[in-house]
C-alpha cells in the first residue's frame, strides 16, 4: 500500500513537472515549503549593545524572544556599539551588516546628542546608511531620538525632525523615541540615569513590538513580489 502511494506521487510530480516546467514547479514546491527565517539587524549604540546588561537582557534578545512568542520566525542580530555615534556606524556599516540581513532597526543619534555634534552631521550619516540599506533591499525601522535641552530649543526641535525627515525621504518606519516610557524613569533606568535596565528594556521592547511585526510585515509582503 505504502509503494503505491509513493509510485503516485511520484507520478503525479512528473505531470506537475510536464505541465508546470521545472522552473515553476520548484518555486510552487518553495512557496509551499516552510517560511524562512527573517533577520532583523538592530544597528546601534549602546541602547542596543546591551551596556552593563546580562547577554539576555540586551534589547536584540528580549526583541526576539517576544516576536517569537507570537509565533514569528525571527533572528535578531546585535550590531550594537557602546560609544557609536552616527558616523562610528558609517565607518562599520559593512561588516556590521550580514549578507542575509532582510531588515534593520537603525537606533543611532544619542551620542551625537549629548556630545552636540552638528545636526547636518549626524543627518549626513545616517542618511549615507539608509541608502545603503535600500541598495541592499532591506526593509527599515529608524528608531528616533531626543536631544538634551541644554543644546538649546532649535538644536532640540532640528534633531528631532531630521528623523522625520529621514523615514520620509527613505521610505522607512518612524518610531520617534526609542526610549519612550523609560526615559529619566529611575526605577527603569541603571545607576546612571541614561541606560534602561533589563526592566526597563522589556517596556521598549512591549512598545516598539507593533511597529517590529509592522516591520516583519513588510518583509513578508516583499518576498512575495516577483523578483
């Protein structure tokens, strides 16, 4: 019983292959097959690094642990550096990025910040990366800033729009504050007011998940389109 069930279907996989060509056949076989893994890559400073975190309490991690918990098939890859200014991930962007990467977050801006580098500056660099995110047909989230007020309202005002400005031109999601919820909250933060805790990383992970499976979304959609 069982060889004459395995005789018709391989008849039927001939017939398919007559009719169909192989080359249609093999892309029905795929479309059919399990979804594939998505890779996310958050590009970032320390707010993505994980700074004085445990290795599972770092944003990338607890990010992918709750998509996964949705059912999603997800990596999220750490491409966090401590100290990194918009122009500090410029200069890695290549080996930072992994070939298979199908998405970023790109969460950059705070150091230029606080060292009140000039906003064109920072607008240059991350607009140099954006582009070469879209030359890599990568799907993005751009995950906003807010500058401190003692650079002054217009510095606060243009650092903020620059994000606005950046999704626009580029196409991408806006998240405006990446810290939204957790910023000067000290039951939130580590010892030095400016790091989130793993508590307070689990807040930012339960406010940005919409606009990551929004993200996903997008890249599911784009793997559908004919190449």
């Amino acid at each position: 019983m069982a060889e004459k069930v395995i005789w018709n279907c391989l008849a039927l996989f001939a017939t398919l292959a007559i009719i169909l060509g192989p080359a249609t056949l093999l892309q029905t076989v795929l479309a059919a097959s399990p979804e594939k893994e998505i890779t996310i890559v958050a590009l970032g400073d320390s707010l993505t690094a994980g700074y004085q975190l445990p290795p599972d309490a770092a944003f990338p991690v607890q990010l992918e642990k709750a998509l996964r918990a949705k059912g999603m098939n997800v990596r999220v890859v750490n491409s966090g550096v401590s100290g990194d200014t918009a122009a500090d991930a410029l200069a890695r962007f290549d080996w930072a990025m992994p070939d298979e990467a199908d998405a970023a977050i790109v969460e950059l801006g705070a150091n230029d910040a606080l060292r009140g580098i000039p906003v064109p500056e920072t607008e240059k660099a991350l607009n140099e990366i954006l582009t070469r995110l879209k030359a890599r047909h990568m799907d993005v989230l751009i995950a906003g800033m807010e500058a401190p007020r003692n650079w002054g309202e217009d510095y606060v005002r243009r650092f903020t729009e620059m994000y606005r400005a950046l999704a626009q031109s580029h196409g991408a999601q806006l998240y405006p504050f990446f810290l939204a919820g957790v910023a000067l909250d000290r039951s939130l933060s580590l010892d030095d007011g400016l790091h989130p805790s793993p508590q307070g990383v689990r807040k930012i992970v339960e406010a940005m998940l919409p606009d990551v499976e929004a993200l996903v979304e997008r890249v599911k959609t784009r793997r559908r389109q004919p190449s």
